[in-house]
C-alpha cells in the first residue's frame, strides 16, 4: 500500500469519524453515512436549479439507486447518484413519508 493510499484511508475514516452517523442500508446492512443538507444543485448560468439533501458512503459500500436508508427516525430512498472524485458513493435522498 502506497503512502498516497494509507493518507487517503486515514482521511476517509476521518470524515466518517467526525460527520458520520450510523445508518442501516436496505433495512439490514450497518453502515455509517455523512449526511448533508441544502445542498445546491446548479442549473442554467449559475442559478439554484433545487435545494436537495444527501448521502455519501465510504469505499467499499455497496449504495445503489433505489435501495432504503435509515438514521435514527429518518429514513431515505437513495435517489440520484452524484459525480464524485474521491470514490465516496454520493446520492440524492428523496425523503419517506412515515
């Protein structure tokens, strides 16, 4: 493993450490998620094209579109999967009526 390899896990465990919260994924599968709300997604020239809530997961989580996720009292369907470069699997949430 490359130096390069062992910063970017220690910073990955870092992010989970500090903003993760523990979650379950399809009812059943423990894992802990960085949950961000209002967040702006661009439209046209700049403008605010909506104002949505989301979810990344370390490497190795197997997110897909579609499936459940549950923190605490909340629960989530992950819905739109966001670009992102660090590898993290990041979605957009489309909350579930209780």
């Amino acid at each position: 493993m490359s130096a390069a390899d062992v910063a970017f896990a220690a910073s990955e465990a870092s992010i989970d450490a500090i903003f993760g919260d523990a979650g379950f994924l399809r009812g059943t599968e423990p894992v802990t998620v960085v949950l961000t709300r209002g967040v702006e997604i661009a439209g046209d020239y700049g403008s605010v094209a909506r104002v949505v809530d989301t979810a990344s997961f370390r490497l190795g989580v197997s997110a897909r579109r579609g499936d459940a996720l549950s923190v605490g009292t909340h629960q989530w369907i992950l819905d739109q999967p966001l670009p992102d470069d660090t590898g993290r699997a990041e979605f957009i949430l489309r909350a579930v009526a209780p």
